[in-house]
C-alpha cells in the first residue's frame, strides 16, 4: 500500500482562517484585539525562530502580540514577576513562556505561576485537570489538539479505533492519550500509550489503527513495526545536520517515512504535518482565551 499523505499545511490554513474570522468577529464586537504576550529567556535559537513565527502569525490575523525576551542569566523570580504582571493585564488574553527555559529554572514553576484563564499552551495542571475530567472549558495543548484536527479533518475515523501512542510527554503523550479516550463523537478510541520502558514495542505498536509517534528520537519507527493500513502521525521532529541544506541541517520526524508509507493507509510528513498545525492551534486557542475572557 502506497500511504495517501495527510497535508498539515493545507489542513492548519483552514484553522487559520476559521480563527481570522472569529478574531474579525471579536473585534468588531468588543472594539479590541485578542492579545498574545510571549516571554522567551535566553536565546536559544530554535526558540527566536518559533517565538518569531508565532508572533508573524499574529499579525497576519489580527492578535495583537507582544513579545518580552529576557537574558539568560535572568532569576527565575524575575520570570515569575513578569508572569504575574502579565496575569494582571485585561487587555492581555493569552500568555506562553517559549520552553526550554535555561538550565536552573523550574519549567514546572513558571508554567504553573500563569493564569490558567491565559494558559493558551495547556501546560498549566487546572487545564491537563479539564482535559483528564472531561471538562471543555479548558486549554488544550497545541501539538495534541492539532494531531486530533488532523485526523478529523481528514476524515479519519476514531471511534473504536486502537490508537497506540508512542511517548508518555506531558506535552503531547499524556495529552494525546485523553483526547482519544474521552467519550465522544471523535474520540472514543481504545488507546495504549507506550514508552522507552515498554516491554516489546514493536509488538504493541503493530496492534494500531492508528499510530501515533511523538518520542523524539528520528527516524524510530520502521515498517516492521506497523501494521498494514495503519494510520501513522509523526510528530518528532529531530534537527539532523546536513552540510547540503542551506540552514545546516535538515528536518526528520519519528517515523522512517520511506519505508513506513508503502505500508500506512495515511500519514503525516516531516515537515509540512503535525508542525503547522500546532501554530493554528496556539492561535484558536488565543481566540478561545479572549472570548471566555468577555
Ligand atoms: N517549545 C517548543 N514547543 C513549545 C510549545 O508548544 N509551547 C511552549 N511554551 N514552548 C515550546
């Protein structure tokens, strides 16, 4: 079988204008913008590259964003200050501090000091909380929702499907996980989650409808480790140096794409799959965030 490709691109520009519209929407109907504010520490170069596209796609929607980079050698107090006077300001709707943050801070106490209210990243524990009760009045994360837009938008169905998840991150494993297993109409999945300790993986990930790879280590999924027909989502992406690319370095998600795609039904590639979409979905949840906030 010969894998018919899922087009994050095409599939995160659709979020993208439903979320210019609502955006439109809101301005009109509350004479303001919603508004992002971005903390970034250091600068870690993958980070002023994200922080920076980020911020571009605010503008091309009509956030209003704003970005705050502090040194590296900032306390971590000082980042909880400026979290916390952020928290404070109406006209601020969404607030995401760029992990990673460096070496001595507690990523766990930054995130865990904003507003769950702001917390468009989903990474606060009220928010996971929502999620794991069932609760739609949280914030999601990102990378998670947006696989989940892929599939539904594609067509795909879930419901009673076997969903493996590869990676137990508390970013996308975990969060992934109680997407799928939560009762209803795109979801009701049957899902294993599966780590660096599991036992046998390949024979756990050969039992997937759908496969979802999000471990971060390139290229660790090989065709003999899923079955045929599967539905496979990568979302590693690995930087892996490369003297022919322009940037030094080419892209590489979890899965060995080649051989993976003459036997999956559908799959995402890296780049141009999972990626774009978790942009869109920090956006859709900006909106989210102004909204509830009115
Ligand atoms: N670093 C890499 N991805 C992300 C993300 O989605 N949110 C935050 N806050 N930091 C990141």
């Amino acid at each position: 079988m010969s894998a018919r490709l899922i087009d994050g691109k095409a599939i995160s520009e659709q979020v993208l204008q439903e979320t210019q519209d609502g955006v439109t929407q809101f301005r009109a109907k509350h004479g303001c913008a919603p508004g992002l504010a971005f903390v970034r520490v250091g600068e870690d170069p993958a980070s002023v590259v994200y922080v920076g596209a980020k911020a571009k796609m605010c503008e091309r929607l009509g956030i209003q964003s704003q970005t705050f980079v502090l040194p590296a050698i900032t306390s971590e107090s000082q980042v909880l200050e400026l979290v916390r006077s952020l928290n404070g300001q109406k006209s601020i709707h969404g607030i995401l501090v760029q992990a990673p943050l460096p070496d001595g801070m507690s990523q766990d106490r930054v995130f865990e000091a904003i507003d769950p209210a702001k917390d468009v990243d989903g990474f606060h524990p009220m928010n996971v909380g929502k999620l794991a009760v069932g609760d739609p009045g949280g914030f999601i994360a990102c990378t998670p929702a947006g696989v989940h837009q892929l599939l539904i938008r594609s067509g795909i169905e879930i419901a009673g499907k076997h969903v493996v998840v590869l990676g137990r991150s508390r970013i996308v494993g975990k969060p992934m996980a109680l997407i799928l297993m939560e009762k209803g109409k795109y979801a009701d999945a049957t899902v294993t989650v599966c780590h660096s300790r599991s036992r046998d993986l390949p024979s756990l990930t050969r039992q997937a409808d759908i496969l979802i790879a999000a471990l971060g280590r390139n290229r660790f999924v090989k065709a003999d480790m899923v079955r045929d027909g599967a539905v496979v989502m990568d979302v590693g992406i690995t930087r892996v140096p490369d003297s022919s690319k322009k940037s030094g370095f080419r892209l590489e998600g979890d899965v060995d794409f080649g051989s993976v795609s003459e036997k999956a039904s559908w799959i995402t590639p890296v780049p141009g799959g999972v990626g774009p979409m978790t942009i869109a979905m920090l956006m859709a949840n900006t909106l989210k965030a102004a909204q509830f906030s009115m």
